[in-house]
C-alpha cells in the first residue's frame, strides 16, 4: 500500500474514535483561555499515541505542544479549541440552547482541533511504519477567538523551529485559503476623573464618560484621514451608573484593523493622541489596557497548491439526503438573501458551490483567493510571519449560515461538521507527509516566504511583558496618556 493509501486507510479506520472526541468537546465549550477540557483530552491523545508533551507552553496552562520524531524537516501542524460566548445550542433547525446564555462552538474549533489531531497521529504512524526521517508536531493553541493563544505564542517562540505549518477551518466550501486577513489591536480605555452631584456641583466633578465621548468623538473625525480598507469598531463598556452622579470612572473598547500590521499601529498611535487630548479636555486621566493584538496572513501558494492537489485526491464530503434536508432547514432560518451573499461572495452560483452543502472541490473561490484581504482577523497571521504557512477550508455548515451563529453550532455538532473534518484531517495528512519525504517541495515554500517576509524579523504587537487577563488576574494597565 502506499504512503497515501496507508495514511487514509488510519483515518478511516478511526474515523469513529475521532468523531467521538469531537462531539465530546462540542458537549463541552470552554471560553478563550479556560480550554481545561479540550486541551486536555487532546493532550491525552497524543500522549497515549507516544507523543512527548509539553503543557503550559508560553506560560498559558492550556496551550501544549507535541512531539513525534526527531531530527528536520519540522511539520507542525495547528489545533484550536475555543469556543464562544452565548451560542450554547442543540442540534436542531432551531434556536434551541442547550443552557442559556451559555458557551459553544459556533466557530467549528470542536472539529478543528481533532480533526488536526486525527491529521497528526495518522502521520506519525506512517512516519514510524516507514521509518521516516523528521518531527511531526502537533500545536495545541488556545484562545484564537480573542486572537492571542498564537499570538503569545509566536512571541514567546514557540513556532521558531519550524520548517512549515499547516491548519484548515470549517466554513461553507471546500477551497483553499490563498488570502490575507486583516491586522488588528484590541485595547480599552479606561478614563478616570472626579464624582460630585451633577445639579448641585457640577464644577466640582470631572466627567470620565466626557473623556470617552470626546474620544470618540475625535475617532469619528479621524476615520476620514485613514486608509479606505482600515475597520476602526468601538463599545463604550462603562459609561457611568446614574445621571445625577458624574461619572468618575468609564470605559470604551476598540478594535482597529487594516490590511497590514504597520498601518494597525499607525492607527492605533494616533487614537492614543485622539485619547490624550481627550483627558486634557475632560480634566480626566486615561489609560490603555491591551487586549491583544495580531499580523495580517501571508498565506504561501506553494504548500495551498499542495494542499488542493490532496483535497482533490480525497473528494468532497457524500452528504446524505438527510444531512442535506437538516442544512435545508438551517437555511430556512436565515435571511431571504444570506445564501444568495454567500454566493457572490465565492463569485460562484449555488449549482457551482453546492446548495445547500458544497459537495465539491472548488479551484478558486472569490473570497479566498490570492490577493483577497477578508474582513476578519486571525491569530494565524503571527505564524505566518515566522514559517511558511498553508490553510484551507472545508464544508462543515450549509452555503450561507454564518459562523459564530447557533445555526453553526448546531451544525458543527453534527454529521456534517464531522465529514467536513474527517475531509480535513486527510488532507492535512497527506500535505504533512508531503513536506516531511520532497524536500524540493520544502524549499519553494520557503523561498517563497523568504521573499514575501523580506528577510524582516517578527516582532510582535504585543507590549513587552504581556500577560493575558484570566479570571483569577486582574488587567494591567500598559500605557498612560
């Protein structure tokens, strides 16, 4: 049997056992950063399978890394596991939470930290069988959804002796994704001034909602002079607890985004400014609390064209007529013209991409494509700044449900989220034995990223120091303005 044939066969010989780890995670949704579960079952997994582990890597108790094998080429392949705030639901055409207002996997990471998994262990068996040179490791990286697992990560280099990485996502096609994605910061700020009786003596006190407003105000004039394709969004978190009393304390949360990391920090370094003539103005102090910030992608065309050639040996997902009458009914849940968007969004007809389950590999897709910037972020830009990185997609939702919506969720937990990752778990496969046995393969990757980096060095956004915020710690404060 070859290579291939070998690694599918593992895979579909366990596609029960990595089924069931899935629907057990999705039965267990943990929030960025408090992944105990998921990261611990996937820990187990690779230990029992031989892997040597290493929890609490980069000073996050939830991030882990493992390794098979020894000596180059080093694959790593990527694992998320976080879940979402407030999309707890069943499996079911409708809003349905399994416990309100709770967490759940509306962004599919149930699938795509196992079906990575599955990936890893099918390539360390082949890898052992055949006696192949090199080391297979598998990322177990949290919190992606507030993006900054990889991002402290990447800083603290945990991704440095790296020969490529590879991961995938759940979406509505089955493609590659050849296009970037958009930097960003996220901070609040936080503004203090002085409370007193709004009527009886206003000139006393010292409004920190001013301070806020004024802020916000300047932002609003400044997205004029910025760059057409930068995302400036914004939520005052507190703004004060009556009218009768000046606030004392406020606060607002901001995200910036721009297609690159260098037109993110010019931003942001000129919302700071808008944020201490604010202070001056209100008679306030400010200062900034940052939440995190990441790269744009620098996605590498030679691992994609490896990774389409083996998403085309695999096949689309066969949907049943069951499954597609399930995504029928999601469907119906949504907007009259969400399918129609999703569509054009892919520069596709339905017939083309498959309604209302994509049951076909797709060439090229709109949305995702080379030169394509999507209006979203991701913690996979970081790692792609320091190792040639590949990712894809495949059909895990039906055409025109959004992620992060409980119409995902139910979803990702059933069936069909499971052949889109067991559709995952092969290709990664496949590609990761690829750049472990063709070295020519390797060394175009890496050329490649050698001439989209530049020869620059990563540095990263985030403030020397960093901590992430948990439960048990309060926020620091890093800035002064």
């Amino acid at each position: 049997m070859s290579l291939e044939g070998s690694v599918l066969n593992y895979l579909s010989e366990n596609e029960n056992v990595l089924m069931s780890l899935s629907k057990d995670i999705w039965g267990h949704p943990q929030l960025a950063l408090e992944e105990t579960y998921a990261s611990k079952l996937i820990a187990g997994q690779l230990e029992e399978a031989g892997f040597a582990v290493k929890r609490g890597v980069a000073q996050i108790p939830t991030a882990f890394v493992a390794s098979w094998g020894e000596g180059k080429p080093i694959i790593g392949i990527l694992g998320e596991y976080d879940a979402l705030p407030g999309l707890s639901q069943k499996v079911s055409t409708k809003k349905e939470p399994i416990e309100e207002g709770a967490a759940g996997h509306g962004c599919g990471h149930n699938l795509l930290g196992v079906g990575s998994l599955g990936a890893a262990l099918a390539v360390k068996e082949e890898m052992k069988k055949d006696r192949i040179k090199g080391t297979i490791k598998y990322y177990g990286c949290p919190a992606e959804e507030t993006l900054i697992g990889k991002v402290i990560m990447t800083q603290a280099g945990v991704f440095d002796d790296l020969d490529a990485a590879i991961c995938w996502h759940p979406m509505h096609v089955n493609a590659i994704r050849g296009c970037s994605f958009l930097a960003l910061n996220s901070f609040k700020l936080n503004f203090h001034g002085v409370s007193t009786h709004a009527a009886a003596a206003p000139e006393m006190g010292r409004s920190a909602l001013d301070g806020i407003v004024l802020t916000d105000v300047g932002v609003n004039y400044l997205r004029e002079h910025v760059i057409q394709e930068a995302r400036i969004h914004c939520v005052i978190t507190n703004g004060g607890l009556a009218p009768n009393v000046v606030p004392s304390y406020a606060q607002a949360w901001y995200y910036v985004r721009a297609p690159r990391r260098d037109q993110v920090d010019e931003i942001y370094s000129r919302i700071l400014d808008i944020a201490k003539g604010a202070a001056l103005m209100s008679g306030t102090t400010c200062d900034v609390e940052f939440i995190g910030g990441c790269y744009d992608v620098i996605p590498n065309d030679v691992i994609g064209r490896i990774m389409l050639e083996k998403l085309k040996r695999i096949g689309a997902p066969n949907f049943t007529d069951e499954e597609k009458t399930f995504a029928k009914q999601l469907q119906a849940t949504l907007s009259p013209s969400a399918v129609e968007s999703a569509s054009r969004d892919c520069g596709l007809t339905k017939e083309e991409i498959g309604d209302p389950l994509c049951d076909k590999i797709l060439d090229r897709v709109d949305s995702l494509a080379k030169g394509r910037i999507r209006p979203a972020s991701t913690d996979v830009g970081d790692v792609s700044y320091v190792t040639p990185t590949g990712q894809f997609a495949t059909c895990c939702v039906p055409l025109g449900v959004a992620l992060h919506s409980w119409q995902s969720t139910a979803s990702v937990g059933s069936t069909i989220g499971f052949k889109g990752m067991m559709l995952a778990a092969k290709t990664l496969a496949l590609t990761a034995l690829d750049l472990e046995t063709r070295p020519d393969v390797l060394r175009a990757a890496h050329n490649e990223f050698k001439k989209a980096t530049r020869g620059k060095k990563y540095v990263s956004p985030l403030p020397e120091g960093f901590a992430p915020p948990t439960k048990k710690s309060a926020p620091s404060r890093w800035r002064g303005v």
